[in-house]
C-alpha cells in the first residue's frame, strides 16, 4: 500500500496500476545494464512525489507547502536501470512502472498527465484515451481497426462439413464464425483470465521508438503496453525477415568431430539454435569512389542480437546480421536427412552416459553409507559443474561440451515451438464503426477479443501477415467445390490475416471459460506470374475494402516467377482455426544476398561453399504445399516470457532427471 499523504485531499481515489506489470529485476553485471526497485530514500522518489503533490494540487486549486510528497498509487513502483561506466562512475536512469495502459513513464513529465487522469474521477478509468500523457495519443495513432464485418460479406458454409476439418471455412453474412468451423484449438480456462491476471512479454515491443538501441535495452521479460504494437509497423514495412522474439538459425564457425573418434557419423556443425534479443541498424562507412569525394557514403543492414540456446549464460549475446541467419524451419533442410537429428542426440546420450559412469565411481569412493551415497546421487554435485554451468557460448572447448549443448539448445527449442500465445490486445470502444451488433454484444460479455499478433511454432506473426496453411489444394477443393488456377496445386495456399480473436468455445461458460482462436482473412494461392498480371501487389485492394485505413503492409513479395491470387471474392472474407497456421512465408528466402547457406536457384553461377535447397525450404517459401514444413503448436501460454521460461525450465529439469537416472543405474550395477 502507498504512503498516506497528510492532506487529505491527495489520497488517491483509484489507480490502474498493478504489480504484475512491474518488470523483472536483474542482477550487476560488469558493463551491462541492470535493474533493481528503487528505494524510498533515492531523490528520484522523492522529487516523483513531489512533482505528483504539486500536479493534483495545482489540478484541485490547493494551496500546498512545496516540499508535499505524495506516493504513487497502489500498484506503482519507481525502477532503476544502472550501468557501471569504464571510469566506475554509476550510471542511472528512472521509470515507473505499474500501469496497465503504458510501458512505463520516462519522466515526470509524462507522468503528472497520467497521475490528474487517475485523480480525475468524472473521467472512466477503462478509458485511457482521456488521458493527456504521451501514451494515450499514442494509443489513438497506432489502434488497428478491424475489418468491418458488416461490409464485406461471407460466404456459406458448406452444409455437411467435417467436424474434424480445420480447413479455412467461411461464415454467413454479418454472423460471425459458424457453429460449422473447424473445431477449437486447445486453449486452456485461463484464457479468459482479465488482463490485470496476465503479464504481456517484452519481446513483443516497446512502446513508442521503434529504433532498437541494444545498449539500453531491457530483457525479454520486460512488459509493453497492451495498446499498440509499433514493432508489427516496423516488421511489415520493413518486410523482416526476422523478426524479435524469433526462433533462428545462426551461422557459427565450423565445429568438426575430433578425426578418428567414433563420433565422426555426425556433420560439422555449422549453425546454432537462438532466440532474437535485440535488432539494431549497423551502419558500415564505405571508401570514397575518387579521390574528389571527401565525404564517406554508409552502408547499413540489420544486426541482430541473439541469445543462443543451451543452457548458457543469460547474459551471453551473439550478433549477426540478416545474411547468417535461417529461419528455425529451415532447420529441417539443415540436418536433412533426419537421422541427422538422431546422431546429434545419440551422441549427446553416449556422453552423458560415460559421465554418469565416471561420477557413479567416484561417489562409491567418497560414500560408504548406501544412505549417504543415495543422497549424494540425488544431489548430483557435477551436474551444474560440468554439464549445465553458466558458460558464455564462445567459450565451449571440447566436442562433448559442443555435442550436449547442441543436444540441449534443439530440444528447448522444440518445447518452444509447441508453445503459443496471441499478443498485443486491441481495446475497441463499443462505438467502433468496424464492429457488427454481434461483436459489440459478444466483446461486452467477454465472449470475443482483438488482437494484433500471435507468437506460433517460433514466428511472430501479425494482423495484414501472408501466412502459409497446411492444408494441400485439394482439401478445400473437396470442401468448397473450389476450382484451382492451373499447377496452383503444387504450392502452397496462403491466407493474409485481417483479424485475430480469441472467441469463446461452443462449450464456454462463466465458470469454465474456454475460447478458441480465429482467423478472418482472404485465401491466395500462388500462380504463375504470367497467368495473373499484377497479382504480386495487393495494396490497391487492401485500400479498396476498407476506406480510409490505409495498409500497413504495401505490398506482398511473392517468389520470383510467381504472383498471389485471390480465391474468395472482394466481398467476402475467409475464418481458419489458428491450427491451421503452417508458418510464416519467406519468398525470398533463397535469394543470395539474403543468405550464405544455400543455392540461390535464379543464381547458378554462385554455387561454391553452398548446399542444395530441398522440398522444405521450398514450401518455407511456398512452392511446396505447407504440410511439408510446418509447426504444430499444442499448448498455449500467457506470454512469450512464460514460453521461453517453460521452454528453459523443462529441458533444465528433463536432462537433470535422465542424467539422474543414468547415475543411480551405474550406481546399481557396482
């Protein structure tokens, strides 16, 4: 609870903050930031308090003692960013956290609108576009709106669907999904949670600047604000390839088996499992062109900043630029055949099981009492030692710490993608001109929601994204009575997303809430480029149907030779359960500028140092139907930060229990 002010016209009247909000603290680290609650006794929170007092005292026409102090409301909580600089000075910058409708406040300029709104009772609190701080302007700028269901409308469905069908449906006019969709994906009860129960992760953005500066920038636990999502403007226009939060391949330097040893079956490794940390511009001066050019040109491209995974330290990072990095589907044409796969976690078990034997024998020589030896076994004193220590990632020696780590960076990265979560909320006011009756009734009785994005299968993926289903041609030509444009059959069918909903679930009811996830959108599918003129841009329609909210996405670059086709009408829209989602699109995946790794095939003379692409890269481009390379997310999560932390966490607890095992089966055979 906040500190009572001695005047009894500065107590606060409500607040909208929340601890679940606050952002996770670190610990120091040599020449990284970190973040730690500021104390009462720093002058930060003091000169806040004040400049609060005197805000809603000059708000309520109060006559106060200029040294008055007011505490933040309930909810609120002042953090410290700290770096210790080269010359061991302290460097800090202050933030308040808590609110539910902002990042956090940068100053107390932009918090003393925020406090008079809290004050200011006549205003409603589930409103904060009545607020006068920077946030809620920002809110009315960024706000998507949906696409009116009332003006475009949907096609029938079929009569006698499948009930076990996922394929994208269609929906009658102005009524929302049909009972006849694809049945729900498995979400659990508490996605019905309110937003004060949830915790939006930061590597979904920050609010407002959309420059990335690595040097100040927070951890993937940090919060962003529900209410914008400036990050899915800058990854549409920009058309990234990789995306923040993304699961990748990084280009490393070639690590080979020692010659001779018996784990020569397993391929150099030449790229490593990530997480995208940080994205940044990296600017690069280029030479003069002559010698009358005294000014230098710059060159910049994309560097990333990547957290590889395998159980190293959490502050290790690795940069890269756009060129060393493959998407994690990629990774099927990587260590293709498969048992490529097999031989990197066989080994890893060879291994682990020559340390269990080596540890059960030391145990015998340290423990004489079967109790204590127990004991210790369970302990397992060289597990973080030796196999789980906090290494930066540059610093693996030795083939078996290569070996086990990559072993453990592909398994969490699997946990991952079986995970998923929608993202950035969008609050719609009753009024909103692109809402039916029925989404009004449904969004008042919590039965319908918005959002922008949704993290699947390790992509992030947004409102206006053209995505790749999994379904083949000819299941929505069986279904729909369909017609396919001429070899359309041999790629794969795309659908450009319009809106995201979670909507409540034929068996939803108040006590037990239980909601599936929607897609509305348009069907294309790819065709040759000759056979469709002007296919590949699709800004015009988009502007078209909805008037007066222009694209974010400009265009859609389709593989080369090729164009997108829109199968259902200009009128109409199409719904898919977000299980039907293969991935996202790369159409320029194999373009040589793009990628060191594999053969462009529009470039044949640039083959050295390169390998042959294979069917799933293919259909990650869309020239394969999208079943061939897919993800098949199962279990859905609050946020981006609790699937990483699950992903962690459940390898971490996995290979401790096998290795366990392995230990005490040694144990048991002396």
């Amino acid at each position: 609870m906040p500190l009572k002010s001695s005047y009894l016209d500065l107590e606060w009247p409500r607040s909208d903050g929340d601890s679940s909000c606050w952002p996770q603290p670190s610990p120091p680290a040599p020449g990284k930031w970190y973040l730690e609650p500021a104390p009462l006794t720093d002058p930060k929170c003091a000169l806040y308090e004040q400049k609060t007092a005197q805000s809603i005292a000059e708000f309520l026409k109060l006559d106060i003692d200029a040294r008055t102090r007011m505490a933040l409301p309930e909810g609120y909580k002042i953090f410290a960013y700290r770096r210790r600089q080269d010359d061991n000075t302290l460097r800090t910058k202050y933030y308040v956290y808590g609110s539910k409708n902002a990042l956090r406040f940068q100053s107390t300029r932009e918090w003393e609108p925020h406090a008079i709104w809290l004050f200011d009772a006549s205003k409603d609190l589930n409103d904060h576009t009545q607020c006068d701080c920077p946030y809620s302007k920002l809110e009315q700028e960024t706000r998507p709106s949906v696409t009116n269901s009332q003006k475009r409308k949907t096609l029938d469905a079929d009569s006698t669907p499948s009930p076990s069908s996922s394929t994208p449906a269609k929906t009658s006019r102005g009524s929302g999904p049909s009972s006849s969709l694809s049945p729900p994906s498995q979400s659990p009860a508490s996605h019905g949670k309110s937003r004060s129960e949830k915790r939006m992760s930061s590597t979904e953005t920050e609010q407002g600047n959309h420059e990335t500066s690595f040097e100040d920038a927070e951890d993937l636990g940090e919060l962003i604000s529900p209410s914008s999502a400036p990050e899915r403007v800058a990854d549409l226009q920009q058309k990234r390839k990789i995306r923040k939060g993304e699961l990748v391949w990084f280009r490393i330097e070639t690590i080979k088996p020692p010659p001779g040893s018996k784990f020569e079956r397993i391929r150099p490794v030449t790229h490593w499992p990530a997480l995208v940390f940080k994205m940044a511009l990296d600017y690069t001066p280029s030479r003069p062109q002559s010698n009358s050019d005294n000014d230098q040109s710059h060159t910049h491209c994309n560097l990333y900043h990547l957290r590889p995974l395998g159980m190293f330290s959490p502050y290790d990072v690795v940069s890269r630029n756009s060129t060393d990095l493959l998407p994690w589907l990629a990774g099927l044409a990587l260590f293709s055949p498969l048992h490529t796969w097999d031989h990197i976690y066989l080994a890893a078990q060879e291994i682990l099981e020559e340390g269990a034997r080596d540890e059960a024998i030391e145990l015998n020589k340290i423990f004489s009492d079967p109790l204590e030896l127990s004991k210790a076994a369970q302990r397992l004193p060289s597990w973080n030692r030796k196999w789980t220590k906090n290494i930066m990632f540059e610093d693996m020696e030795d083939w078996n710490t290569v070996v086990t780590r990559l072993a453990f960076a592909i398994q969490a990265a699997v946990i991952i993608t079986t995970c998923w979560t929608l993202t950035d909320p969008i609050s719609l006011r009753e009024d909103d001109p692109d809402l039916s009756k029925e989404e009004i009734k449904a969004i008042a009785e919590n039965r319908k929601r918005f959002y922008q994005g949704f993290y699947w299968g390790g992509e992030r993926m947004w409102i206006e994204d053209m995505v790749r289903l999994k379904r083949p041609w000819s299941e929505l030509q069986e279904l729909h009575c369909i017609t396919p444009s001429p070899g359309a059959t041999e790629h794969c069918l795309f659908f450009r997303i319009s809106k995201i909903t979670a909507e409540a679930s034929p068996d939803h009811t108040i006590e037990t809430p239980s909601y599936r996830s929607l897609l509305y959108g348009d069907l294309f599918e790819l065709v040759e480029e000759e056979t469709e003129t002007g296919a590949g841009n699709l800004a015009a329609s988009a502007q078209k149907r909805d008037p007066g909210q222009p694209s974010v996405a400009q265009n859609y670059i389709a593989p080369k030779k090729f164009a997108y086709r829109q199968i259902n009408t200009e009128d109409s829209e199409a719904v898919c359960d977000i299980s039907d989602i293969a991935g996202r699109a790369y159409p320029d995946l194999l373009d040589h500028d793009k990628q060191n790794w594999f053969i462009d095939p529009h470039r044949i003379d640039m083959t050295e140092g390169r390998q042959e692409p294979d069917d799933h890269l293919l259909s990650i481009m869309g020239l394969k139907p999208g079943y061939i390379a897919m993800s098949d997310s199962k279990y859905w999560k609050v946020d981006l930060h609790e699937i990483v932390q699950y992903g962690s966490t459940t390898i971490r607890n996995k290979m401790r229990a096998f290795y366990s095992e392995l230990v005490q089966s040694c144990l048991r055979e002396n």
